[in-house]
C-alpha cells in the first residue's frame, strides 16, 4: 500500500487515542487543571497520575525505537536534537505556563474539546492559532 | 472508576497514542509543533491527520461513556483571549506544550524538555495563585 496513506492512518488512529486519553484523564477540564496547579489552595493531584502513566509507556517507546533502524512507515526517525538550554525555551515555556493556568488549557484538551462545541473553547483555539501565527509568521523573522 | 484511576489509564492512553506516532511515522506526538506545522502548510496530510484524530476521540468517549467528559472554563472572554495568545505563542517560542516537552521529552529524558516542563508548571502554579489572590 502507498506509504502515505498508511502514514496518514497512522496519525488518524494516534490522534483518536490520544483524544479520548485526554478526556479519560480529566485534562480536557480546564477546571480541573487549575486545580491541579492550585497547589497553596484546595489542590487536587490526580492529574499529576496523567502526566506519569504517559510518561512511564512512552519511555518504553523510546528504548523499543533505540532497538529499531526505522518506524514502521518511514525510512528514519524524526527527534528533536537541539540541547541547548536557552532563553526562548525558558522565555517561551514561562508564557505558556502563564497562559495554561490562567486558562485551564494546554492545546490538545483545546483542540480536542472543540467536539464539544462550547464557544469559550472556539475563542481559546482561535486566539492560540493567533499566537502561534504571531511567533511563526512575525516575531521569529524579525529583522 | 475514581479519578485517579481514570487520570492513570487516560494518561497512559495518550503514552500509547505518542508510541504510535513515534514508532509508526518516526514522529514526536506534539500537539504545539503539530499544529504549528499545520498552520505553516508543512507536512499538511499527516499532521492534519492527528489533529482531526483528537476531537474524533471524544467523541469515541461518548460514544463509549453516553456523555460528553466535563469542560468547564473558569474565567471571563478576556482571559480566555489571553489565555489562548499566551499558549499559542509560548508553546511555539519554546519549542512544545505539555505533550512534546512533558510526555516525550521527559521520556527521552531530555534536559531542555526537564527545564521546560519545570518552567512552565512553575508559571502556571503562580498564575493560578495570582487568579486565586484576585479572587477569580
């Protein structure tokens, strides 16, 4: 079969578990996230088990793409390889802290929740496809 | 099921769903770069793909549960602009959100996605206290 489509497949299923992931695990509740990062008032931890059990089976992920030439659908893998520590990474996660707590969203419970068809969540993504736009397209090609 | 429960098992879903895509297409589950490449028009079909994926879920889970999981925004127009500017902006100047820093980064143990994720867990206890302190 044409490797695209099989490539294509692939995103479509990876996007669909990771979707109702998100909404098994109470993250698509911006509610809950702000309790979550409430930790000096009524702190609620449970999401702290989201970000652990995704980590603990996409660390066995990674050791079984060490063990592997290439993905299944590609001729090679495609892994960040910058480790450089600085200020735009430090700068940039600072902002999207700021932006998670003070709106309860990251952009997969965005753009996920967007099924749900509740206004806030249209404005939320829209304003996040603004700000990605404004770094792209300005801020980073800034003479 | 108890939250906890469910916030386990929903997390390693979205563990399993970043598998996939790494070992599958070679790529890193993203959600920030993803869409980011999609705005620019990089890598359009596949990346497309994924995004249509994440509501697709949810409806999977009502489809599974016979209702749609809780969302529920806490604060007015004007945060939830700024919230969105904030998020879209900072994820793409650093380089990944919660999912590519703190789901795969941290399972490369990656010390850029480490200081990442401490970065911006510490910026979000201090905008949700400063909320709270405001009383919103």
């Amino acid at each position: 079969m044409n490797r695209i489509i099989l490539q294509v497949a692939a995103a479509l299923a990876s996007g669909i578990v990771f979707g109702f992931g998100l909404s098994l695990s109470g993250m698509l509740n911006p509610a809950r996230v702000q309790g979550f990062l409430d930790i000096f008032g009524a702190w609620d931890p449970s999401l702290a088990f989201v970000l652990g059990g995704a980590v603990a089976v996409a660390f066995v992920g990674v050791q079984a793409m060490k063990r592997m030439k290439h993905p299944a659908f590609d001729d090679s893998f495609h892994v960040p390889t910058n480790n450089r520590i600085d200020a735009p990474l430090v700068v940039g996660s600072a902002l999207f802290g700021l932006g998670w707590g003070i709106g309860g969203f990251c952009p997969g419970p965005a753009i996920a929740a967007l099924m749900i068809g509740l206004p806030e969540t249209v404005v939320f993504v829209v304003a996040m496809l603004v700000g990605m736009t404004l770094h792209d397209r300005v801020w980073s090609k800034r003479p | 099921m108890s939250i906890y429960l469910a916030s386990l098992i929903g997390g390693m879903l979205i563990g399993t769903s970043a598998v996939m895509l790494l070992l599958l297409n070679g790529r890193i589950a993203g959600i920030s770069g993803i869409v980011g490449r999609l705005v620019q028009g990089v890598q359009t079909a596949t990346n497309l793909a994924f995004v249509i994926g994440l509501p697709l879920g949810v409806l999977v889970y009502l489809l599974a549960f016979g209702g749609w999981p809780e969302v529920r925004m806490t604060v007015g127009l004007p945060l939830i602009v700024a919230a969105g500017l904030l998020v879209g902006f900072g994820s793409r100047m650093g380089s990944g959100c919660t999912s590519g820093h703190g789901v795969l980064g941290l399972a490369r143990l990656s010390p850029r996605s480490m200081v990442a994720v401490a970065t911006f867990l510490t910026a979000g206890v201090v905008a949700v206290a400063v909320l709270r302190g405001l009383g919103l």
